[in-house]
C-alpha cells in the first residue's frame, strides 16, 4: 500500500475562484432604467387600486381649505374622514368618478347604499350640491327640523340653542394680516338621538353679520342643514344664494325672496345638501402643514395632531 496521499483535481478554469460562479456581463444603464421603470409601475398598479378601494369605502384624507370651521378646524389642517359613516353613493368615489360613470340625479336624494341618518353637530365632508366644489361644515338641521338665526343666535324648533361664553380670543386670519377679535362659546346642541348632546366651540365676531338674522328653514325630507363653526366667516345654508333653485320646490321651507341675487350661479352657497351628497363624518384632525400667522398679542392654536372632532 502506497503512502502517497492521492492529489486531488484541480480546476483549470481560468480566472475561476474556488467555489464562486464566473460573474456575468454588467448590466447597461438602459437595462437598469427599463427594470426600475417596470417595478414602479408594479408598484403604482398595485398600490393605486388598494388606495382607491380603501379611500372609497374606508378613509379618505382630506385638506381644510378656509377658515369656516375655526376654531375646530384651521387652514392647512388633514383631516381623516370616515367614508362608511353615512353609506355610500356616487359621491363616495374620489376625483368624481361617481359623478362621470353613475351620472347626477338631483330628482332622488336618498341613494345611499348602507344609508344612515346622520346626527346633528357631526362634521361632515360634502359634495357643494351647486359646485364641483368639497366643503365641510357641521350639521345643524335634520329633515323637519325648523332652523333660524335671530340676534345671532341658533333657534332649533322655537327652542334658543345654548351657548356658554368661554373668552375673547385673537388672531390673525389666514387671509388677512390685521388682528381679528372674536368671541368663543361653547355650543350644545341635541343629536337628535334620545337625550344625547353634543357639544363644540364656535366663534363669534358679532351678534349682527349679515348671516346673523334669518327666517325660519324648514329642513326638507332627504335634506340637512350645515353651518360653520366661524359663524361670521361661513358662507353655508344660511346664505339666500344656496336657495334660489330651491325656492320653487320647498317653497314652504326658504321664505327669502331675495331679487339683488347676483345673475352668475357658480357662487352659490350650498343650501339645503341632499343626502345623498354627503361624502362622509370628519373624525381626527391628523396633522397640519400650515404655520400659524405670528403677531403681537396673537394667539396660536395648540394640539393640532390626532385631534378629535
């Protein structure tokens, strides 16, 4: 028996490492563009509908516009609104696909699929019933409700709507660079559910604004009535313009017949909003992008993340 040790084959490859495969060609640069073009669009095709279904059925995030909500809710501030709230409809589907596919029947106001009625002093987010615009205001009539402003104060049903003084507050608007002073109360208002309430702040800059006297609304069948929390700073449906179409149909309902209305319709305020043109319940102030305007002796909000309503 030999002693020599048995030699092993040896690779004669050349330029092969022991255990490691001969690398391939390097990819060019139109290779690489063309593979991170494709994943994105993967990407995109996949994401896109899950936001779509998810914005649609579930939450949406939405940005506040002007200032009609303050003290609740301020310029610049996101706000999760829940889509299920109130059913479904054509309003439901973003970008206003609803509206293009489904089509627009003002002649039917109650469409909703998984309909709810909704409840006074709930934020919500609308389609403008005149515009192609999306406001959000608070609800204060329901189908029935007799709604009125007389001195500045909300009337529900011949009943004055209480409101406790809090304090004197001021700021700077977002639209403005001058100092404004209002007046901040605590609103209670009843939900229309049992004996709940709810309550919320508004502001006031005066009892005598041109919104501050009213006749009495009648809140017709398939309808509500909203109004800003800014009361003075709120075009909504106090506003004899958001009637003017409506006159006709609920004439017992609008007893304004105003005959200085500017001829131009795309202003017009909101109205009575159908039910069906409730696009869901703001629920979280979730954050905000938008500073707050510095000046002596103003103040600024605090507590704008996750911020119920």
């Amino acid at each position: 028996m030999s002693d020599t040790p048995t030699q092993q084959p040896v690779n004669e490859q050349p330029g092969a490492a022991e255990g490691t495969a001969e690398a391939g060609p390097k990819k060019g640069f139109k290779n690489k563009l063309f593979h991170e073009f494709r994943e994105t669009a993967m990407t995109i095709a996949i994401f896109v509908p899950f936001w779509l279904v998810f914005s649609t059925f579930v939450y949406e995030l939405r940005s506040i516009p002007s200032e009609s909500m303050v003290p609740a809710l301020q310029v610049g501030d996101r706000v999760a609104v829940a889509k299920f709230a109130y059913g479904y409809n054509r309003n439901s589907i973003p970008f206003g696909l609803g509206t293009l596919v489904i089509g627009d029947n003002k002649d039917n106001p109650n469409e909703n699929v998984f309909g709810s009625t909704p409840k006074r002093g709930d934020v919500i987010v609308f389609q403008h019933p005149h515009s192609d615009r999306v406001m959000i205001k608070r609800l204060i009539g329901l189908p029935g409700d007799r709604v009125e402003v007389k001195n500045g104060k909300l009337m529900l049903n011949g009943a004055e709507v209480l409101r406790e003084k809090i304090r004197t507050t001021t700021y700077v608007p977002d639209d403005s660079s001058r100092l404004m002073t209002a007046t901040e109360y605590r609103q209670t208002i009843p939900t229309g559910e049992g004996d709940n309430t709810k309550s919320f702040l508004i502001h006031e800059f005066s009892d005598t604004g041109d919104l501050d006297e009213t006749p009495v609304f009648t809140v017709p069948a398939g309808h509500v009535f909203m109004m800003g929390d800014n009361r003075d700073n709120s075009e909504d449906s106090r506003a004899p313009s958001g009637h003017r179409s409506m006159a006709a149909a609920f004439p017992d309902a609008w007893p304004y017949r105003p005959t200085n209305l500017p001829a131009d319709t795309r202003d017009d305020a909101v109205g009575f909003v159908p039910f069906d043109y409730l696009i869901g319940r703001a629920e979280t102030v979730l954050f905000t992008l938008h500073g707050c305007k510095q000046a002596e002796g103003a103040e600024c909000p605090e507590g704008r993340l996750w911020k119920g309503l």
